[in-house]
C-alpha cells in the first residue's frame, strides 16, 4: 500500500505551478477588491439599471405623444381634464368611483 506522500493526488498538489496557479485563482475568484463575486453583482446591477432607462424612454416617449395630442385636439385636451382632473361641463355631475383592493 503507497503512503499519502507517494501518491498521484499529492504529487500534483505538492507541484510548484500548481500551487501558483490555485493562489492566483483563489486571489481572483474570492480575496481582491475587484473579484468575480463583486464584478457579477456589479454586471447585474447594470442589467437592472438598463432596464429602468429603457422602462424611463418608454415613458418619455409615451408623454411626448400625449402632449402633442393635448397640444392639438380639443377633444383630447376636454378628454384629459375630465379624467384627470374630473372636470365638468355645466349642469353635470361627476361620480369618482374608486375600485377597492382585495386582502
């Protein structure tokens, strides 16, 4: 029976490149100030904040075309003052109805 010390597992561990090369792993993966662990937090905080700017353009685009309508239409601008502001035409009434949230 081969002892520990004469065996294939502690030979390649004992190797002098091997064990740089799992220092320089274990440096880059987990102990450095710029490791993976923090450069994937930091590449998914992006995603997110991507994905607000897209959700933020959609927005602007929409408000851009709301405000040329209300801009032009007369229809659109009494259509958005009704529902908004719940303004009224004389000799009329307004009924808000509020849609309760079920638990």
């Amino acid at each position: 029976m081969k002892k520990f010390t004469e065996t294939l597992f502690w030979k390649i561990i004992k190797n002098k490149y091997f064990i740089v090369v799992f220092v320089f792993l274990l440096i880059i993966v987990a102990l450095d100030e710029n490791n993976l662990l923090v450069i994937r937090s930091l590449h998914k905080d992006v995603e997110q904040l991507e994905y607000a700017i897209d959700t933020m353009h959609q927005g602007i685009r929409q408000d851009s075309l709301q405000a040329e309508r209300l801009m032009y239409n007369l229809d659109t601008i009494e259509r958005y003052g009704r529902e908004n502001y719940y303004m009224k035409r004389k000799n009329e009434d307004v009924f808000v109805v509020v849609e309760e949230e079920e638990e």
